[in-house]
C-alpha cells in the first residue's frame, strides 16, 4: 500500500492514440509515436519515481502532470508503474 499523500496517478487517461484513417504500416505509412503521461493529485513530498519499463520520470511536490521521456508507437505495450516512493 502506498502512503496517503500520492492520491491519484492515472496513465491511461493521457495517452490517446488516434485512430488509422486508412493505409497501415504494409503501405509504406510510417508508424506514430505518442507521448505517456498522466494526472497527479495530493503529492504533498519528494521521492515519487514513475516507470514504464526501463524508461522513467521523477514526480516533483505538488506537481498535477507527468510525461514520461520517452514515447511509444502505436499498437505498443505500456504500463506505468510505482518504481520508488518514500
């Protein structure tokens, strides 16, 4: 259980992948990349490390954001993790 002052991190939200208007990667199209990132709420300390695999972002006191550094492409596997909190 993580303590009460992290109160909301949510990944999902924030990463929207646009629809294919037609042509796929067999067509020549090249693949997009979007961005990951979520919403944070009651961070009230320092120490809150985000991860998605070996990518990783650090989550300042009182920030609302985060976006992860690296991108993904689509149809790609994510999954935002706890890595650290003190």
């Amino acid at each position: 259980m993580f303590p009460k002052h992290v109160l909301l991190v949510s990944a999902a939200g924030t990463l929207l992948l646009a629809a294919c208007g037609g042509g796929g990667y067999g067509s020549g199209a090249a693949a997009q990349s979007y961005t990951v990132g979520g919403s944070v709420s009651g961070l009230t300390t320092t120490g809150l490390m985000l991860a998605n695999g070996a990518d990783t972002v650090s989550v300042p006191t009182n920030a609302t954001s985060f976006t992860l550094p690296t991108s993904v492409t689509t149809g790609t596997a994510y999954a935002v993790t706890v890595k650290t909190q003190r």
